[in-house]
C-alpha cells in the first residue's frame, strides 16, 4: 500500500515537473510583431497565381519545447484577407464564395503534434472553413526560439514559437463552389499557409 | 462572291499572322521572364533574429521584371529573385506573370489557328467552284447539247 502511495506521489511530481515545460504561447497582434503574423491562400489556376493575405490571426498554442509537443487552435479573419484587388476582395467575402458575413473566421485546431526530426511536426487537426469542419495533417515547422536582447529588439515579447505550415485543401470539400465564369482564374484546391510567431508575452 | 473569296483570305492571313506572332512574342517574354518570389521583408532586427529575408507570399513564379528597384538582396527557393512585394503594391505596380501570357497567347494562337483554318478552306472552295463554273460554261462542254 504505501508503495503504491509513493509511486503515485512520484506520478504527480514527475506529472507536474513535466506540465512545468509546457508554455502558453498567444497568438495575436502584439504590436511590432503584427504585421509579422501572416495567413495566405495561393490559387494555381491556369490563367494565374494569386494569393490572398491577411494579418489579423488570434488563438493560443501550448507548447513544451523540452518533450516537444504541443496543442493549439488558430483563428483566421476572413474579411479582411486582401489579394491585391478590391473587386476580387469582394467577389471572395460573398455568399457566392466563403461567405464572410456568415462564416466570419476560419479556424484550425489540433488534435495531435508529433515531433519528427528538427523543427519539423507532424500535425493533425480539425480544420474548419466556410462552416465545414474536416480533418486534415500536415508537416509543420515549429521554431522555439527563448527571450533574449535580440527577440527584444525584434519587438517579441517573451519566448517566442514560430510555427509555419502549409497544407491544401480543395475547396468542393468546405462547400465552396468556384462560379463557371471564374474556372480557369481560380484553382478548385487551395494552397494553405499559415506564419505564425506565438509569444509568451 | 469576289468579296467573299477576298474576305476569306483576309481571314486566313489575318489568322496566320495572329498564330506566327503569338508565338515569336511569347518566346521573347519567355527569354525575359525570371523566378520570382514575392516576400514581405523583415526589418533588419527580425532578418538578423530569423536569418531571413522576410516572408514568402506565394509561391515563386515567372515574371517580366520590367523595374527592378524592389528586387532585394538574396535568393529564394530555386533560386528565385526576391522582389518586395509592399514596394510592388505602393507603386501600384501588377507584374505580368509569364503562366497568363501563355494563357492568352494559347487563346490568340487557337482563335488564330481557327480563322486560318476557316479562311484558306473557304477560300479553297470557292476557287474550287469558280473554275468549276469556268470549265461548266466552256464550248467544250456544249458538245451533247
């Protein structure tokens, strides 16, 4: 019995010697650092690439740079995503595309983050866009990088995480249909990428 | 019909031109094109702290750089020419990317090929019915009249 107690006491302590590691990183405008958080979509079609941007990204990302794995969700402003030309701008917020006044965000929460050599992940996780939630994986890169004059100079606060990752989706699979005048201007899948810098503050 | 044969020759010369000169331009535009990344550069601390240029927007395409005042220092994937794509947009400046000049001179070469096609089969023909009509109303043919 009372080795069960000590071993159950070891547990704990080895539990929460672990949970210490693990940092609670926010993601979100954080002054100099703003301009710096980034989503863009790229549509390959045949006429041309064109990428959509946008810098208003909010959410929180766990993480134990020790153990190596983490937890998170982010969440992308969908009207404000600008590629370059005010009509196409608004040709994608309306009901005929992504439908930003009904589906103001898009979101993509993990599920599992595993690490595979480097800074390299393997990342799973519900994305939901245009209100329809699936699951995808991906490989992302995560980059710890701890407080020190020189993340100070570049304006972070606190340790920072910087996770990039890319991922496609096609957008038939999130209930957005491409309008026949538009085929051959806008690819039927999507060319995700998210650049993050999540701080401790 | 003499206007009709005229127009179909013009329509075929027209077409032709149209397919020689998609095709010697777009060659030309390809030999000007270059890799090109667009990227959002970091101010000079976060360049340092992330030993890089800035961030990729997109992916790296072909373009015609006409003005090279936003090209940066360094190389991106490939290879490619780092051009500053808030210098691009300030100066209100859309390089042409060299995908949609192959989209477009394939379109003028097919409509050209088309109206070549067209025109010289229509002008076949009717030179073919004039000399029909020719050789119809010669004495020769009068012979089991």
């Amino acid at each position: 019995m009372r080795k069960t107690l000590y071993f159950l006491a070891a547990l704990v302590a080895l539990n929460g010697a672990a949970m210490a590691q693990t940092k609670t990183f926010k993601i979100g405008d954080a002054g100099g650092m703003k301009a710096s958080q980034m989503f863009q979509f790229e549509s390959d079609a045949d006429f041309e690439n064109f990428t959509g941007v946008t810098h208003k990204l909010g959410g929180q990302f766990k993480f134990d740079p020790k153990a190596r794995t983490g937890s998170g969700e982010i969440e992308v402003d969908i009207a404000s995503i600008d590629t370059g030309i005010p009509m196409r701008n608004e040709h994608l917020r309306s009901p005929m595309w992504f439908d930003a006044a009904k589906f103001p965000t898009a979101k993509f929460e993990t599920t599992s983050v595993k690490h595979k050599k480097g800074d390299t992940y393997t990342v799973s996780g519900k994305l939901t866009v245009h209100g329809v939630t699936r699951n995808i994986t991906t490989e992302a890169d995560i980059r710890y990088i701890a407080e020190s004059a020189a993340t100070r100079k570049a304006m972070f606060k606190g340790d920072i995480c910087r996770i990039t990752c890319d991922f496609k989706v096609n957008l038939k699979d999130y209930g957005v249909m491409i309008p026949d005048m538009a085929a051959g201007k806008v690819s039927p899948s999507i060319n995700l990428r998210l650049d993050v810098f999540a701080y401790t503050g | 019909m003499r206007l009709l044969s005229v127009l179909s020759l013009v329509v075929a010369g027209f077409g032709l031109l149209a397919v020689i000169g998609s095709t010697v331009a777009m060659s030309k535009f390809a030999a000007k094109a270059e890799l090109v990344q667009l990227v959002k550069p970091y101010d000079s601390a976060m360049a340092q702290l992330l030993g890089e240029a800035g961030t990729p927007i997109g992916s790296p395409q072909k373009i015609i750089l006409d003005d090279r005042s936003a090209v940066i220092e360094g190389r991106g994937q490939d290879g490619a020419v780092l051009v500053d794509e808030d210098k691009l947009k300030a100066s209100g400046r859309y390089p042409v990317q060299l995908k949609t000049l192959d989209y477009v001179g394939g379109l003028v070469r097919g409509v050209g090929g088309v109206a070549f096609i067209v025109g010289a089969a229509v002008w076949l023909l009717l030179l073919r019915r004039r000399r029909l009509g020719k050789e119809g109303g010669s004495p020769s043919n009068c012979a089991y009249s």
